[in-house]
C-alpha cells in the first residue's frame, strides 16, 4: 500500500497533493471516503476495478497491483474532464491500469474478467437500472473478503439496490463513509447469476407472509439508506402555516 514518508494513509497524501487542483465536472469521492476504503481494502490487492473515473482511479492505481476502469472519453469537456483529472495527475500510475472506454452499458457486457477481485467501485451511470445492471456483471467475480463500494446511496434507487445487498448473505456492510457504502464479501455461495431464486435472498424471506415456507423472523431489522440520509429531515421540519384560511371557512362569515 502506497502512503507517505510519514506512514499517512495515501488518501491524505492525495489530499495534500490537489490542494489546489479543481474536481471534475462529475466530481470524485471525498478523501475521507477514500482514506474509509484504504482502512478496509487489502494492503496486497492485486486486481481492483471501478465504473467512472476521476480521483478515485489515481488512489487505486496506487494502492492495487492493477486497476481495470470503465468509463466514457469525456476529454472534450476540456479542464471538465474527468479523464484528463488523472491523465495529468502526477500520482497517475498508468502502467498499473487498464481503460476500458465506453459507456458501461455496452462496455460490461462483453468484457472478460481476467481474475478475481479485491474491490469494487460502482460509480458509473447512476440511473436505473445501470447501478444494478454494473452491480450484476461484477459480483461473481469479487472474492471472499473483497470489497464492494457503492457510491452515492443517497440517490433513491441507488440506496434501495444498497437496502437489498445489506440483508443478503454475500454481503456485510462494514461502514457507510459520507454517501458511501463499503461492503465485504463473505465466504456464502455466490448467487447464481442465471436462474432465479428471489425466495433464498433475505430481503425478500423478511418482507414475505408469515404463512410462506420462506418467510425469516430473525429478529434483525436493518436501517435502509433512505432512513440514514432523511428520517432526521421529518423530525425537525415543522408543519408549513397555511398562508390563508380555507375559501369555506371565509364565505361563512
């Protein structure tokens, strides 16, 4: 794992290094997301991959033997471009990366994994389905204790993809970093990614009748994402005065 003479987690080495440098237009993860991921990824991750690019591809291209990237040529956003934030990044280790250009949609799809992964970075196009289209193409091919990163579950249908994975057996969540959701791979059968089986996955076993075979009253609620980011909202937000009595109540007078 890459760091600072001074044993700083390279997230904070990236920190101090851009300073200065603006984001990209699509943005990129916060560092204290990254430095999240440093403290669970694998310090010997041999092969990681990531949907979108930016700051994040700079951090894995240093922290992973090799790092694979889908993600769109932006370059003709100009100082916008996401692609041009690494190229000209001076930490931009590319000869410890693979490009694989193109919208993800089509990209995914015909690509052949080379091996197993140690992490997962879905940030890619964000609406539905294609967070859960990047989800389906990388699962079986994350390893026992690999990570899955999962960003921006604040965004409704992305957090109710994260709801799901929290309650199913593949996965444990190990730590929600800003709006971002870090699960490891457990060592339970991988789902079969070919047939059906909606009544084995304990999102559903919790929400089915108690008369069904598969119904599961473990007694473990889990919290959705919804709830982490705007169950505060309800509670403080006070019931708006109406700005005029009702047409009814004044016609009576």
């Amino acid at each position: 794992m890459s760091s600072g003479k001074d044993g700083r987690p390279f997230a904070r080495v990236m920190e101090k290094h851009e300073a200065d440098r603006e984001i990209h237009a699509a943005g990129g993860l916060h560092y204290d997301v990254l430095e999240a991921i440093e403290r669970h990824l694998d310090p010997d991750a041999r092969l990681t991959a990531e949907t979108g690019c930016g700051r994040s591809t700079i951090f894995f291209s240093n922290l992973s033997e090799h790092h694979v990237y889908f993600c769109l040529d932006d370059r003709s956003k100009g100082a916008g471009s996401s692609v041009k934030y690494y190229e000209e990044s001076d930490l931009f280790r590319a000869e410890k990366t693979t490009w694989v250009p193109g919208p993800t949609q089509r990209t995914l799809k015909d690509y052949q994994h080379t091996g197993q992964y140690d992490c997962v970075l879905i940030d890619g196009p964000h609406g539905y389905p294609f967070p859960d289209m990047e989800y389906y193409f990388f699962y079986p091919h994350i390893k026992p204790e690999g990570l899955l990163i999962i960003d921006d579950v604040h965004i409704a249908s992305i957090g109710r993809m994260a709801d799901i994975l929290q309650e199913d057996v593949m996965w444990k969540l190990e730590e929600v970093a800003k709006t971002t959701a870090i699960f490891r791979r457990t060592d339970a059968t991988t789902f079969w990614n070919e047939g059906d089986g909606w009544w084995q996955q304990g999102y559903n076993q919790r929400r089915a009748y108690k008369s069904k075979p598969f119904y599961v009253d473990d007694g473990m609620p889990f919290q959705s994402f919804y709830d982490r980011y705007f169950s505060h909202r309800k509670k403080t937000t006070k019931k708006r005065k109406r700005p005029f009595r009702s047409l009814r109540k004044i016609f009576r007078r």
